[in-house]
C-alpha cells in the first residue's frame, strides 16, 4: 500500500502543473476547432437584386437578378431567379393607345413583387429597354413613342422598385450587351478564356458580335466597342441589323414578291396548301417596307404557299444586298465585317425555331440541315398542323420560312461555311439564366464587372482556418513530447516489494 502510494505521489503526471498545462492545452484544442466549425458553417445568404425588363418588338419580358449581398464584384455570382412574359404585343404596337402599353406590364411587375423580398424592394433597381421596335416606331413617329415612354414610366413609378428609366438601346449596345451576358454566364471574362461570339435574332432586328484576334476597330469604328473587363482589354466587333429580325424580313421577302401589286402569291417559304389573305396595308405597315409599297396595289392578296426551300432560299437571298463594299469584307448591304471567330453562342428566334425543327445539332452537316429543310417545307400545311396540335398557328406556319431564314442569313449573310456552321451552339439558357442582353446591360449600369481584376486573399477563409488549426494541434504534440523526461516509463520505476 504504501509503495502504492509512493508511486502515485512520483508519478510526474499526477503533479498539478502538468494536470493544469493538459487542460489548458485540451481546452485550447476544442476552442480552436470550435471556431472553426462555427466560421466555416453556412450562413444564410443576404441577396440584392435588380429587375430588367426587355421591351423587343414582338413582346416584353421581365427578368429578376440575385446576388449575394456583400460580392457585388465577383464574377459568375448574378444569377436570373425569375422571368414573366409580359401578356400580348411588344410596346411598339400600342402607339395608338399609349396608356395601354403601360398597364400591360402590370401582372409581371406584380410577380416581381411577390418574388422580390419586401425589404429589398426599394434598393432593387428597375431598367426597362426597349429594342428594334421602338427604334422603328420612333423613326416613324417620335411622338407617338416618346407618349409610350411616358406611358411605360408612370406605370412602372407605381411599384415600389428603384426605377431607373426607360430608354431605346442603340443597336451596338443591344449587340454588346449580348455577347457581355453569354461571356460572363460562361465565366469566360473573369479567367480572361476565349470568348464566345453572340448571335441574337429578334423580331425587328437582328446582332452579331464577336472578337476577331486581327480586327482592332480602325477599319470601321461605328461596329467597335472596346472594354476593360477584370484586368483583360477586348475588342469587339458588333453589328445590329435593323429590319432584319424574322418578322421584318418576312415583311421584305413578302414585298419582294408583291412588287407588281398581284392578287394572288405563290410563296415558296410556305407549305403547300396554306391559304390566307392578307392585307396590303398591313403588310406594307413598317418603316422597313414601306417605301416599297407598289402604287396601285388592291386592298388584299391571296398568300399561298408553295413549300420549297430552294426558291424560298432565293427570295430571302433577295432582301440582302451584296453589291457594294468600301471595305476589305463585309456580310452583307455594304456592312463591315471581319473574319469570323468562333465560338459562337445563337439565340433567342435561332433558338426557338432550330429547337422547332429539331436541328440545333450544329454537328449535323450543312447539306444535311437543307436537306431536312427541303422536306419540311414540302410538307402539307394539313399535315403539320395535325402533327403539332399544341403549337400556336401564327408560329407554325412561318417556322419553314424562318429555318430558311436562319441558314441563309448564316452562310450567306455572315459568310459561315459548312465547317464554321459546326462553331455554332444554339443555347437559350447558361446556367439558368437567359441568353439575351439584360443581364449584360444590368451588370453595366450596377458597375458590377470592374475594369480590374480584384485582389483575391492568398488563402480562402476556410483554408486558413483549418491550417491555424492543424498548426495548433502540431504544437500541442510538440509540446506533450517535449515534456517526455517526465512521462511514466522515463522516470525511474518504483521498486515494489
Ligand atoms: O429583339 P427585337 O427585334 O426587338 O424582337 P424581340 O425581342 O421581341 O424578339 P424575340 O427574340 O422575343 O423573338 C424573336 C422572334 O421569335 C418569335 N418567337 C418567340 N417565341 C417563339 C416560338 O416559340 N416559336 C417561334 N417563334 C417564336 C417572336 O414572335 C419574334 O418574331
Ligand atoms: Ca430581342
């Protein structure tokens, strides 16, 4: 017993310094790992957002934006939460009756109202830009759109958001603010990568925009925008043309086929027994065609179609001009252009028809994408409107002539071959987000992709933490085998007799 005793009064561990060190030390341990856990566990995240809305010619759509409150900079972080499509007809078509105009964003503004928490309301900025139909109906009649404006703006005022104004985009905006959205969705700007050139076709106007390594803007500086986007310095080559989004050119090639005034038409972009009768006035009802209105025309004409894609391609090849050029290359109506760079991204109508007819596999040959055409355009109007019940008549009559449409403007228009066509990716969405020049225009009015790269810590807050930690467990182990001479099995072993 005593031997015992002695042993357990020896026993280095048993003294209270050591006893307090290895608490002190423990304790240090969990505190450490404690801080940790707690600075690495997911806190909710605080959101801004922003709202644009994207008054185009055929109709107008809302989209809302999120992003972490406090990184505001960082690239890849805005994301589109929402979309409404706006009821009915693009702003443009309501300029005999402006008020209306205003009161048809109602139900997509009072959905941003629901999807907006109500505490961000106020700081949530609100844009609303208007595209090719605007600019056609101010060229029409300034008047009339400047009393749509007027409309559109008192109507957004009402909601509780930060309204920033409502204006037309010029063209080259429209075009930049494209290819800004499909580079940033893609993280292509902040890694400085290869950029993605944008295709957009509209209602009334249609954008390329890309960067080519050996275009630096001097040949023709009205289609050069310049950026300094995180650290890197593009140069970009953009083009919007007015009265060449499908409907307008659909306008244009019904003109080039109604010169003479006749009652009746044979239209090839048509499938064989469609039948409808339109008006002249109508059809000649847009600053696009309107000069072109034959003198002595009846009041209607009968549209039939034909249903071949060969002479369709004819008459769309008419509404491009490729007689003059004053620079090195141009696409087409004398319009600079240089080499082509891919990749490229297409959307909007290139989507929504290709997705249509089955063909946005741009690994498809060429040939083998008219061949597939040839034969849907063929098709009996009967037959496609039994074989698509569920698709909106005014779209599906024209989805042959608008095929045709995108294939010509492409390769003939933009010069595309049958290798480059495999360069393109017809995309509606990146990352969730739409494809178009909202988010673009957003990012650039909230100053939110800086000009320079911004200074990132070494380490990520998480890897600091646990290499604080480990260090700290290195030390404490260093500490305990350091105080080895007085550990049990190095002192002197009591005798026990
Ligand atoms: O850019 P602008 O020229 O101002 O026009 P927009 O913004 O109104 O043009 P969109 O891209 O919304 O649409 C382009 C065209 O595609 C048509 N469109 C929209 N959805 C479609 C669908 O599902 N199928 C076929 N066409 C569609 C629409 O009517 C237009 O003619
Ligand atoms: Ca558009």
């Amino acid at each position: 017993m005593s031997a015992q005793r002695e042993m357990k009064e020896k026993n280095p561990w048993h003294t209270p310094v050591t006893i307090i060190i290895t608490v002190i030390g423990v304790i240090a341990i969990v505190a450490l790992v404690t801080v940790a856990v707690l600075q690495n566990r997911p806190v909710p995240q605080k959101y801004k957002y922003g709202i644009v809305l994207d008054a185009g010619s055929s109709h107008t759509a809302l989209y809302i934006y999120a992003w972490p409150a406090e990184k505001d900079n960082n690239t890849g972080r805005v994301q589109q939460t929402h979309s409404c499509k706006v009821k009915g007809k693009g702003i443009s078509s309501y300029a005999s009756e402006p008020l209306k105009a205003g009161e048809s964003l109602k139900l997509c503004m009072q959905e941003a109202e629901q999807k907006v928490p109500r505490k961000r309301h106020h700081q949530t900025p609100l844009y609303l830009g208007a595209t090719a139909g605007m600019r056609l109906l101010n060229m029409e009649n300034s008047k009339a759109s400047e009393k749509v404006f007027q409309a559109v703006g008192a109507a957004l005022q009402k909601f509780p958001f930060s309204y920033q104004g409502a204006r037309i985009l010029s063209g080259q905006e429209e075009g930049a603010f494209g290819w800004v959205t499909v580079n940033y969705l893609d993280d292509r700007l902040k890694q400085g990568l290869e950029t993605i050139g944008a295709l957009d076709l509209g209602g009334a106007s249609t954008q390329i925009s890309f960067v080519s390594d050996n275009y630096d803007g001097s040949e023709s500086p009205s289609n050069s925008v310049t950026f300094r986007l995180y650290g890197n310095d593009y140069n970009l080559y953009t083009h919007s043309f007015l009265c060449y989004g499908k409907d307008q050119v659909l306008r244009l090639a019904l003109a080039h086929q109604t010169q003479s005034g006749p009652t009746t038409i044979l239209d090839p972009c048509f499938h064989p027994g469609y039948t409808e009768t339109k008006n002249y006035s109508v059809l000649y009802d847009s600053p696009c065609v309107s000069d072109r209105k034959p003198l002595e025309d009846p009041v209607t004409f009968i549209h039939n179609g034909q249903g071949n894609f060969q002479q369709c391609q004819e008459v769309v090849k008419s509404v491009f001009n490729f007689t003059t050029c004053k620079y090195s290359q141009c696409s087409f109506n004398g319009v600079f252009q240089p080499h082509l760079q891919g990749p490229f991204g297409a959307f909007s109508a290139y989507y929504f028809v290709m997705n249509f007819l089955n063909l946005t596999d741009t690994s498809i040959p060429l040939e083998t994408v008219k061949e597939k055409l040839t034969s849907y355009c063929a098709t009996p109007w009967k037959e496609i409107v039994k074989q698509h019940p569920n698709v909106k008549l005014s779209y599906l009559a024209e989805y042959c002539f608008s095929g045709t449409y995108i294939i010509t403007l492409l390769t003939e228009g933009y010069n595309f071959t049958s290798k480059s066509y495999s360069d393109i990716k017809f995309i509606k969405k990146i990352k969730g987000s739409d494809a178009g020049w909202t988010l673009g225009y957003m990012l650039n009015l909230t100053n939110m992709i800086p000009a320079e790269a911004p200074d990132t810590p070494p380490l990520p807050h998480a890897g600091y933490v646990s290499i604080v930690t480990v260090m700290a467990l290195l030390l404490f182990i260093l500490f305990i085998v350091s105080l080895r001479p007085l550990w049990p099995s190095c002192s002197k072993q009591p005798q026990i007799v």
